[in-house]
C-alpha cells in the first residue's frame, strides 16, 4: 500500500456535505467541499494540483456508468 493509498482510505465511508465554493477568484483557486469523515470527524477536501497545494486542481464527476 502506498502512502497515497493510505491517505485515501480516509475517504471510504466519507459524506460530502457542501460545496465551500472556491478559495478565490482566481484561475489558480482551489475548490473546496466540507465533508464528514466516518469517524464523524468534519474536514475540508481541497482539490490541489499536487501534495504541495501549488495551484487548484479540478476534480471529473464520472458515471460509474462511463468506466
């Protein structure tokens, strides 16, 4: 298991509970969603481009139809 697997098996369980919007105008922004871990522990999700959170990122909704 790598260190990034790891860090995502927090999300399993996990309940998006709003979409924060975006952390600023510019293009550069990080969208970011209020959610509720299975722990019951409330946490930020925050697309960022890299570990780094350099610049936003953009987050595909696919169907799991579309796979």
């Amino acid at each position: 298991m790598s260190g990034y697997d790891e860090h995502y098996l927090k999300l399993e369980g996990a309940t998006i509970d709003k979409y924060i919007g975006m952390s600023d105008d510019s293009v550069r922004a990080f969208p970011i969603f209020q959610s509720t871990l299975k722990t019951g522990e409330i946490v930020f999700l925050v697309a960022c481009s890299d570990p780094e959170q350099n610049e936003g990122g953009f987050i595909n909704i696919l169907s799991v139809d579309d796979e």
